[in-house]
C-alpha cells in the first residue's frame, strides 16, 4: 500500500513501504517514489507515494487484468474486455459498439471497478476522454465519483489542432490528479460527449490510469518518411489516425522503432470516415522512437500523445 496521503507520517511508515535496513533516515529514500534524488527532503514528500515504479506498471501490462483496467469500450457503457494479443499482423480488432443517437451531447458514465492488486497502493489518476464523430466538439462537465459516492470535477485540457493534433473529427480531453480523492478504485467516469451533427456515429473512449501522468509532447506525423520523437523508456503513448472513407481499414503505421504495442489495435467505422486506436510504451533504454503513418490499406497520417509517469 502506498503511504498516507494526509496527517503525521513517521519514518516507520516510509520503511514499511520503501524497505531498507535500520537505523532508518529520510536519505535512505532518496529518489524512491518520485521523491527528488538528492538536496533537501521532508517527510511530507513521501505523501501519497508508493514502492511502484513506472518500469513495474509496464511490465504489468503484459497481464489482461491490467491492460484492460486502463481503457472503456468504445462507446463507454462497460469496461474493455479485448483479447489480449501481441502479433501485430492480428492485432487489429473490429469494435462495433459505437452509439448512433439524435442527442448531440449524450451523457456517458462508466463504472471502472476494482482497482488490479499491484495497483492498489497507487494515489490519484490521469483521464483521457477521447471523442470521434462527424464534426464533434469538446467533452464538458467530466467528473469522477470516488467509491464513497463523493462527485469531483475534472478540469481538463483538450487537445487539437492547436496542440499539434489534428486527424479529422476527433478530441481528446486530459484531467490529471494527485489526490487519493481521484483514485480509480471503484469509482464512477464520465462527461459530456458532444458533437454537432446529432444523427451521426460517435465513438466514446475514457483512459484511465491510476497515477499522475503529465503529457510530455504531441504531434502528427505524416506518412511520407519517419518521424523521431524525444521519449523515455516506460512512456505510455497512444496513437490515433482517422480517414476520410467508408468501411473498416488497418491503419498500419510504417514504422514504430522502440515501441511495444500494448493491447489490440482498434478499428472504428463511422459513416463515410474510419479511425484507429492503440496504446503503446516506450521500450526499455529508449531515449526515443520513430513513428510514420499508413500506407496500407489506406494512407493516413497518426498522432501521438506521450504520457510520463510520476512514479
């Protein structure tokens, strides 16, 4: 479990969590948890922290139980239930849950259950709320219900064309919080998805991971030659295309040098647009990867949003 949010902690505490050998003292935990790795530390720093690190949330994606805890299906009515497959050339999957409804601002909630075990100890979350349609617009009134039944907004940051993104009729919404108040454990996500055409279909997503993870960069790149983005090993990265054609098509990016695939690759089918989705990590000793867009069976360009964690 992870250290105690609020109130008095004694270095009793920070060993139980972090470890070490007696006589315990503040230095012996330098670095550990997010803590800075050298100058001045106080016991409040270790607030909230947790024995986890960013290499061990990673590694726990190659488990179902975990991969599919960060990720709602596609129009947000239940969690993720994927196949969890690792085989590129199968790992495009049909998601066929989209909402087709003459509201042009449906509510969505999604109740994101009982937080995985080696997680549990993890304070706060990151959420994405990711919005394709025909001419859709930002996600308002997003919110998080602990397990208490306590509603919280979330104030997030969108981010579009203006942010280097820019693939058609897409948002994506970021919210990011330290506070055991915003833990993942049982509570309830969800938020206003609009778009402006109201008879059109709509895929909804919510990522949610337990943690603050800061956005470090976006972009696009186009699919005429690769790209290199400045990275870290155990960034999360999702990448996102969308084209202007009818039907289900694998947007196969050309290149994803130092990127493992985490999960299935999902392909969505609006009316006369497709659009694909996937999460990624950075692999280990990696300072950066190469990233290209489609060239098979459609040519499109791909975006990319790069999460680092705080752990």
């Amino acid at each position: 479990m992870a250290v105690q949010s609020s109130g008095q902690i004694a270095i009793s505490d920070i060993a139980t969590e972090f470890g070490g050998s007696q006589p315990h003292g503040l230095s012996e935990y330098y670095g550990e948890g997010g803590v800075t790795s050298s100058g001045q530390i106080k016991f409040s720093d270790f607030y909230g922290t947790s024995s986890i690190t960013a290499s061990d949330f990673i590694a726990d994606l190659s488990s179902p139980t975990y991969r599919n805890y960060l990720e709602s299906n596609s129009d947000s009515s239940g969690k993720a239930s994927y196949a969890f497959i690792n085989n590129f050339a199968a790992d495009f999957y049909d998601d066929l849950a989209n909402t087709h409804v003459s509201n042009a601002a449906p509510q969505i909630s999604v109740a994101w259950g009982a937080i995985p075990s080696d997680w549990s100890g993890i304070s706060g979350s990151t959420i994405l709320f990711y919005n394709y349609a025909s001419s859709v617009s930002n996600v308002t009134n997003a919110f998080l219900r602990d397990s208490g039944g306590t509603t919280r907004s979330l104030s997030l940051t969108h981010y579009l064309s203006s942010s280097s993104i820019s693939t058609g009729d897409i948002t994506v919404g970021y919210a990011s919080n330290s506070s055991s108040n915003f833990n993942l454990n049982n509570a309830i996500i969800g938020g206003t998805f609009n778009k402006s055409t109201t008879n059109s279909d709509e895929f909804q997503t919510i990522f949610a991971l337990p943690s603050v993870w800061s956005v470090v960069t976006t972009g696009s790149v186009g699919n005429v030659s690769p790209t290199t983005v400045t990275a870290q090993a155990n960034d999360i990265v999702i990448l996102f295309s969308s084209h202007l054609r009818n039907g289900r098509f694998n947007h196969e990016y050309r290149t994803t040098t130092n990127l493992t695939r985490r999960g299935g690759q999902r392909r969505m089918w609006a009316i006369n647009r497709n659009n694909n989705l996937s999460l990624w990590s950075v692999d280990s000793g990696a300072s950066n990867f190469q990233i290209e867009g489609s060239h098979i069976d459609v040519g499109t360009s791909v975006s990319y949003i790069v999460l680092r964690s705080s752990l």
